[in-house]
C-alpha cells in the first residue's frame, strides 16, 4: 500500500509540473497572439501580469517538485 501512495504522490506531482508548463506557455501564446494582433505592441501592463502569472505558475510548480529549473529559466526570461 505504502509503495502505492508514493508512486500516486509521485504522479502527481509529475501532473502539477506538466500542468505548469502547459499553463505557462498558453499565457506566452495569449502574449505572442497579442503582439501579431496589435502590430508587434503589446501594452506594458499586459507584459507585467503575464510576466506576474507565469512566476506564480512556476512557485506552485516548485512546492511541489524540485525538477522545475527549466521551467523557470525557459519563462522567465521568455520575452
């Protein structure tokens, strides 16, 4: 039962990463459709919560895996 739980655990947090980067590049998709859409400008505010979410996405990602040093290298410095 024991080895069950943690290969559970182990999915898991495998599912939490995968979400994360699935998250992560739909907001730099939602921020590159933006820049073709409104002519290569996309409005600083917009840049700052995308930059903002993407972090958050990559901290909820961290609590639960320590495998996430891509993850957070590839976003944040994604411009």
């Amino acid at each position: 039962m024991k080895d069950s739980s943690l290969k559970i655990a182990d999915m898991l947090k495998d599912l939490i990463k995968i979400n994360a980067v699935i998250a992560t590049e739909l907001v730099q998709l939602v921020e590159n459709s933006s820049r073709l859409i409104h002519g290569g400008d996309v409005p600083e505010i917009c840049k700052e919560q995308h930059h903002a979410l993407k972090k958050e996405i990559i901290e909820i990602a961290e609590k639960w895996s320590d495998t996430c040093q891509t993850l957070r290298i590839h976003n944040l410095d994604h411009e």
